[in-house]
C-alpha cells in the first residue's frame, strides 16, 4: 500500500508528545530516538526457475532495556526502513504497556509472497535466518509473524536457527506450529486480547449491547477478532481484505464470510452483503471502527468522514497524528494500538516461557493468562489517562516511557 506519510516520523511525534507530558530526561529521550541496532541485508535466493533474485531484509533492534529485543517479521513488497523502525519502536512500547519483559524489534522482507512458490518462500526464510542468526537468539532477539507470515515459516526458522546453533532452540521464535513448540491459543490470540479490550472499552464508555463494528483487515488479526467480538455480542456489520470490503447491516456470520473467501480468495460477493471499498468502510455508520489491516489508513484527508463513536486498533499505526489530533476534536476516542494488539505479544511471551521451561499449558490457561494481561494492561492505561487527563495513546506511551526508562535508568543511563 503506497503511503507518503513515514510512520517513524508519527512514532517519533507520538514520542516526543508523551516525553513532555513527562518531562522525561532529554538523555534518555535521545536514546529513544533511535535504535540499539539496525540490521540490513541481502537475501539471495534460487527461484523455481533456476535464476537468481535478491530481496532486501530488515531487522531492527531498537531497545532492549527491559528484555531481549522482540517483534514480528514482515513480508510486503512495501517493507523499508522507516517502517520496521517505526514497528520496532512502537513494539519496545507495546511490550512495557502489556507488561512482559521484552524490549522492542521488528523485521520484515521486501517481497510480495503471493508470487513466490512454497519452496521458493521456503528458501527466502531460511536465507534471511542465515544471515542474521549470530544477533538474534532466546536471550537477544525473538521475532514472530506479522503481515503475511506464518506459523509454517516460523517453523522453517527455527528449524533453520538450529541447525546453525547446532542444537534445538524453540525458544528463538514465537508463533511456531503446535506440533513444534507453539503455544494453545496463540494463532488466536492478537484478536482475543483485542476484544477483551473491546469489551472494556465498550463497558467504559457505556456502549450498547449489539453494538456495531466494521473491521478493516481480515488476516490472522481482523479474523479472528471479528469472530471473537461477533461470540461477545457485537454486531459485526463489515469486514475488507486488500481487494475491497462487504457490508450488511443486519449482520455478518463471521465464521461464513471466512469460509467464503477461503473458496473464492476475497470476501466480495458473499451473499447478503453489499461490496464496499476499504475508504467507505472506514466511514460506515458504526459504533466501533476497527482497521486490522496496515498503517496509515486514518489519516487527516478522511478523519473528519469517520462516523463510529469510538476507533480500535488493531493494525500497527493505522492512524496518523494529525488523524489522531482531528479525532480528538472530534471527541471520538482512540483506543491505540500498542494497547489493544498486544495480546499477539503476550501470548508470544507465554509460548517463550512455555519453551524454555518445557512445561506446556491447556488453551484455556494461556486465554486465562492473557485475558489477565489486557484487564492489567487496560485498568493502568486508564489510570494514566485520568492523571494526565489525556488521551488514550499518550497515556499508553507514558505507561510504556516510564517503564523503559525506568530500567533504562536501572542499567546506568
Ligand atoms: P495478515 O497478513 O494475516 O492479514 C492482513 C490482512 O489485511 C489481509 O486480510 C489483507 O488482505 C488485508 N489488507 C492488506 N492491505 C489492505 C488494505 N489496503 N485494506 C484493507 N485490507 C488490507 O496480517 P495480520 O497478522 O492479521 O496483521 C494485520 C495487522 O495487525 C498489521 O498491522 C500487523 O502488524 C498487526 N499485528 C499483528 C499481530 C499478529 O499477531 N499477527 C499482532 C499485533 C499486531
């Protein structure tokens, strides 16, 4: 998705906003100003038709005050460097808001998977994990999946990893199959804390029940967090892929739209339902809007059209600043990102103790555990909105700031 806004430049407003709030050390604001580390490659790779391309990886490291550097890894021919930056800050954010020990990371690869074959997919990964395996590990760097990457490859890398390592380290990434490490309730989980977020929210600003949602996005994220919210008795009136978007407004079966566009590849067409394109659903008539999708989709040309009463993120940076500033005025609440999808990375968490413990738990002990995190996460983000008497993302990055530097300050800075 071409976009000219740099979401480093919103990550680094979104910084700046909450160190004045904070008044934070002008030492530690400029640590944060950039990352620990950042790892650019060339990742060469034998196509199924004997030639040779190269694609380009990132992996950025960008604070590890609080734990070893973790986030996810990207696949998009759209990936660059102010983006996995701007993904990796937001991460060091994300895991002190939900409160797992974890510093921020993210990668991704500058390719478009759809026309890649398996093996050819196969190979990509393995590559990358070659030339980046000496600076990631259990204790230094754990990536996971993001935008069009999947168990099956995190799977690959870590089969990859140790056999470089020269033994079995489960713990070296997050997301794996079950069958190899992965944890019960992880493929779910971004969509379960988001909607325990939404039930919160909801509950807050006193929401009706049956309340209406339109989500952007129908991946691993958008999915699973619109059956969810569907089970908990919202109304889930629209749903988009890249291609374009349904609405019904008496309802969408969840579970038979995904069906749907598993049969035919996109969820236009499904019975009952009138096709949108993803700029009209963003400005549906709805009580929640939800972009589950990519960043940069809420900006100042169709913030002042959006008609929900409150906005849920769960896409990484789906709304820029000056989008977030025309909310505000409008006094249509934002429910950030780096609170409302961190239930993918707590999850993660449990999968890495689970590893390196070697002691498993049922699905309903991780969804316990989590569901423990987002309540903790949502009550001390509230708490923080209240004393500032701010909005909701600045009082995220306050929770988050504080904590980092905190242990910042605890390592000697
Ligand atoms: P995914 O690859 O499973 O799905 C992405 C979805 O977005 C697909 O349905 C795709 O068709 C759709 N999409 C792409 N471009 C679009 C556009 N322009 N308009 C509408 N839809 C579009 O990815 P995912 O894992 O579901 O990630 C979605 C978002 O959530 C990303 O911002 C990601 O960083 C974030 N996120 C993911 C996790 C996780 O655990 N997977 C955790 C936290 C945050």
């Amino acid at each position: 998705m071409p976009s000219k806004i740099n979401p480093f430049k919103s990550a680094m407003e979104q910084l700046t906003n909450a160190a004045k709030t904070l008044n934070l050390d002008p030492v530690i604001l400029s640590l944060l100003k950039n990352p620990e580390r950042i790892l650019n490659v060339s990742v060469p790779v034998r196509m199924d038709d004997g030639s040779l391309k190269v694609f380009e990886g990132f992996r950025v490291q960008y604070n590890s005050a609080r734990g070893p550097y973790k986030g996810g890894l990207r696949y998009h021919p759209q990936v660059n460097m102010d983006e996995v930056k701007a993904l990796a800050f937001w991460m060091a954010i994300k895991n002190a808001v939900v409160g797992v020990p974890y510093g921020g990371g993210k990668g991704g690869i500058a390719v478009d998977p759809k026309k890649l074959s398996k093996g050819e997919l196969e190979r990509v990964s393995r590559k990358f994990i070659d030339l980046i395996y000496k600076n990631i590990g259990p204790q230094v760097d754990v990536p996971a999946p993001d935008v069009n990457t999947t168990p099956e490859m995190m799977g690959w890398m870590v089969d990859e990893y140790s056999k470089l390592v020269g033994r079995l380290e489960l713990g070296v990434i997050t997301g794996k199959p079950l069958s190899m490490g992965g944890s019960a309730g992880r493929e779910e989980a971004t969509g379960f804390g988001g909607v325990a977020v939404l039930k919160e929210a909801a509950n807050h600003f006193k929401l009706k029940r049956g309340a209406t949602v339109a989500v952007q996005g129908f991946g691993n994220v958008g999915y699973f967090f619109a059956l969810l919210a569907a089970k908990a008795g919202f109304k889930v009136v629209a749903v988009s892929d890249s291609k374009s978007g349904i609405y019904s407004p008496k309802g969408l079966d969840v579970f038979k739209v995904h069906e749907w566009k598993k049969q035919m590849g996109v969820v236009a067409g499904y019975p009952g339902s009138a096709e949108v394109s993803n700029e009209k659903l963003l400005q549906l008539p709805v009580d929640v809007l939800v972009p589950a999708a990519l960043e940069n989709q809420i900006t100042d040309k169709n913030a002042r059209k959006i008609k929900a009463k409150l906005v849920l993120e769960m896409a990484n940076g789906p709304t820029t600043p000056e989008a977030d500033r025309i909310l505000l005025r409008r006094k249509i609440p934002v429910v950030p990102d780096v609170l409302s999808n961190s239930g993918g990375v707590a999850t993660s968490y449990l999968e890495w103790t689970q590893n390196l413990s070697g002691y498993y738990w049922s699905r309903e002990e991780v969804l316990k555990k989590l569901t423990a995190y987002m309540a903790d996460a949502w009550k001390n983000v509230l708490a923080e909105r209240e004393k500032h008497n701010t909005d909701f993302r600045n009082a995220a990055f306050i929770l988050a700031i504080q904590r980092i530097a905190r242990a910042m300050k605890d390592r000697g800075a």
